[in-house]
C-alpha cells in the first residue's frame, strides 16, 4: 500500500493546538465588510472550532490518528483528588 500523503490544502487552512483541536479562520470575512455590521464583524474575526464528522475527516486528510480523545477524557485520580 503506499504512503499516505497530508493534504497541504487542508494544512494550509487549518491550526492544530497541542491537544489536538482543529482551528479555522471565518468564511466571508475576506473582503467587502463596510455593508457588515461591527457585531458581526468582531465575530467573523474570530477562529472557529471544527468539530464531530468534519474533525474526523480534516485529522484523516492530515495523516492523523483519529483515536485521539476529544475533548481530552479525565482521569480516574484527576476525580479523586489525588
């Protein structure tokens, strides 16, 4: 079987943090924003999460496991204090 190769268009896009969450910049943020109101242009400014079946597909184009727990699950001596 061959080598799987990373998606270099979906890595371009994308940020991926230390625990493994996925990033993304806003769409129609780009350009023509002075018929936009503020409101909505602070929230455009914002990055986004990507979450559920689109995370699994974006990890499957980067190479990535997709085994990776997320949200991180806790630990059983996390809960008791120890």
């Amino acid at each position: 079987m061959h080598k799987a190769k990373t998606h270099k268009g979906t890595l371009k896009r994308i940020t991926i943090s230390a625990r493994r969450k996925l990033r993304r910049r806003s769409s129609y943020a780009g350009h023509l924003m002075s018929g936009k109101p503020g409101t909505r242009r602070q929230r455009l400014r914002k990055a986004k999460n990507i979450t559920g079946g689109t995370r699994k597909n974006m990890l499957k184009k980067l190479g990535l496991k997709t085994a990776w727990p997320y949200p991180p699950a806790k630990s059983a001596c996390a809960e008791k204090g120890a």
